[in-house]
C-alpha cells in the first residue's frame, strides 16, 4: 500500500505535488543524457518489472508484509533521473488503473519512492561501484543501495507527516516504528537488487548507467550518446 | 538487448499473473504502523476506487483468475507507457 488519501493534509500533498513535478521536469532533461537506444528500452523493462514486483508482497514477519520499490535497481540500471522517470510511471498506473496510493496523494508517493529512494540508492551504489571488479561485487553494493532506499523513503514520509498529517500521533514513535518495519522489508529490497543487479551487470555491464566510469564498465563499450 | 527484453517481460508476466496470487495479504509496513498508532482511520478512499481494476481485481470480484489478469493488464500498460515514454524522451538518436 502506498500513501492513501486522507493521512497528509491538502496543503502538504500539493506542495509534494509541486516539488516532485518540478524535479521531474528536470529529470526529463537530464535523462536524455542517459538514454540511448539501449538504456531506452531498459527504462521501459524496468518500469514493467518494478510494477509486477510490487505486487508480490513478502511477510516480514509480525502479521506484517512488505514489497519491493525498485528505486534502487531503477537508479542503479538506467540513471538517477530515468529512474526517477520508471518509479513515477508505475505509481501513477497504480493510483489511476488500480486506486493503490491516493490521488490526492501522489505527489507524496512521488517524492518518497521516485526521488527519494531513488537518489538514495544512487548516491550509495556510486559510492561503492568504485571499490568493486565482479558482478557480484556490484550485487553487494547494489544490495546495500537498495537496503538503504527503504528506511530512507520511509522517513520522507515521516517528515511529510510531521508536516501534515492529520491525525495526532507521538512523532517518535511512529518514526522508530516506521523505520524498524522498513529496515525489515529494505532486507527483502536489498536482496532482490542484488540478484537482479548482479545478473544484468554480469551479462550485460556495457549498458548498466550506474556502472559509467567504473571497473565493470570499459571506456570502449560505454555507450556513446550524441546529442540531436 | 531483445534477449534481455524477452526474459524481463517474461518475469514481469510470472510475477504478476501467477506469483502475485501467493502474495502475502497481510497489512504492509506502512499500513500496519497506521493501524498501531491510530491514523489508519484518517485513510479516504481514493478517487479512482471505482476504477474496474480497482485493488487488483476485475470488477472486485475474488477469483484468482480476476487477480491475473488486472496483473497482466498493468503488465501491458505499464510496458506500453514505459517504453513510449522512453522513447519520446530520447528523442531521435545520430
């Protein structure tokens, strides 16, 4: 379940709703940077596997499930600002075709699982591709990034409440309890980034973007992308 | 890249039409911490919660097999819009 209608005040959904269209505009134009005739076709696959993935839930365990976000794999595959791209084209076909995540609401989904752990999962899986030389080096490192894009969308939305949700709630404890949970459900993430991550780079690491300038990646067969 | 395409939307077809009838039912993470500290309540419906497909289902209805296939449908839009999208974005390459 994504954020529903009705937890985040009107004031605070549009002001998400605005943040996320206005770094989404910048997205598009740097994701043209990133997408070539063969990133292009890998944003739409992720897109269609991140959206099957989501809806296969795996217990954590307390009468409690979880379900991958693909922000991290999104990321890592194609590129931070494709990535942000994949993530909200899923989430707006699940809030329109399937009433998962309000409406109201999406600009909140947005910013917490197509920026934030997006940017997340990023940020750490370059940070650790440079210490790597095997694909399943870059799994682990992957498994981390998206370990971490979990706990890290999870408190976004803690933030987003402190801001304005609309029920009255002790602050601490929901963050301790939203931040455990997802710690749990990142393992599932981590995991699942991993193996599919590990498995791509090992046969196809000339078009993985996160690996750009990395061992895994040699000069000659980065694509190179002329601009029109 | 067709290879890898192929094995990818197979995944994406397994996942959602067949795997996700095992999907746990239970509350996710988010939902389950609503519940325990009391702004589950505060939840609306959304807009679209008349939309045919609606949770994951055809037209509400249980069977296993009107799960598969509101799957298989968001497999098919989703691709749709994905790679058009993607494309339009990348615009005409040298």
């Amino acid at each position: 379940m994504h954020v529903p209608d009705g937890f985040i005040d009107l004031p605070v959904s549009l002001a998400a709703l605005l943040v996320a269209a206005g770094i989404l505009a910048i997205a598009v134009v740097k994701a043209r940077a990133d997408l070539d005739d063969r990133t292009a076709p890998l944003a739409g696959l992720s897109a269609v596997f991140i959206f099957a993935a989501q809806m296969v839930n795996f217990p954590v365990g307390a009468g409690t499930s979880g379900h991958l976000i693909g922000a991290a794999l999104a990321a890592i595959l194609v590129g931070p600002w494709a990535g942000m791209l994949v993530l909200t084209v899923v989430l707006t076909i699940q809030a329109l075709l399937f009433a998962d995540g309000g409406l109201s609401a999406l600009g909140i989904n947005v910013v917490n699982l197509a920026i934030v752990a997006v940017l997340v999962g990023w940020v750490v899986f370059r940070l650790g591709v440079r210490f790597v030389g095997t694909p399943a080096g870059a799994g682990v490192v992957a498994g981390v990034a998206g370990f971490l894009s979990v706990p890290a969308a999870a408190m976004s939305f803690v933030a987003e409440y402190a801001l304005g949700g609309t029920a009255p709630v002790s602050l601490e404890a929901v963050a301790a309890a939203m931040g455990g949970v997802h710690l749990l459900i990142g393992v599932g993430e981590g995991i699942i980034t991993g193996l599919v991550v590990s498995a791509v780079v090992a046969s196809r690491p000339d078009i993985v973007v996160g690996l750009r300038g990395s061992r895994l990646q040699p000069a000659a067969a980065t694509a190179q992308v002329v601009p029109a | 890249m067709k290879r890898l395409v192929l094995l990818g939307l197979t995944m994406a077809v397994v996942l959602a039409g067949g795997l996700s009838l095992y999907a746990s039912s239970a509350p996710d993470g988010l939902e389950r911490v609503a519940q325990d500290h009391g702004f589950a309540a505060a939840g609306t419906e959304s807009a679209a919660a008349g939309a045919v497909l609606a949770d994951y289902t055809v037209a509400g209805s249980d069977a296993p097999l009107s799960g598969a296939m509101a799957g298989l449908i968001g497999v098919v839009v989703t691709a749709a819009v994905g790679f058009g999208l993607f494309r339009l974005i990348r615009g005409r390459q040298n």
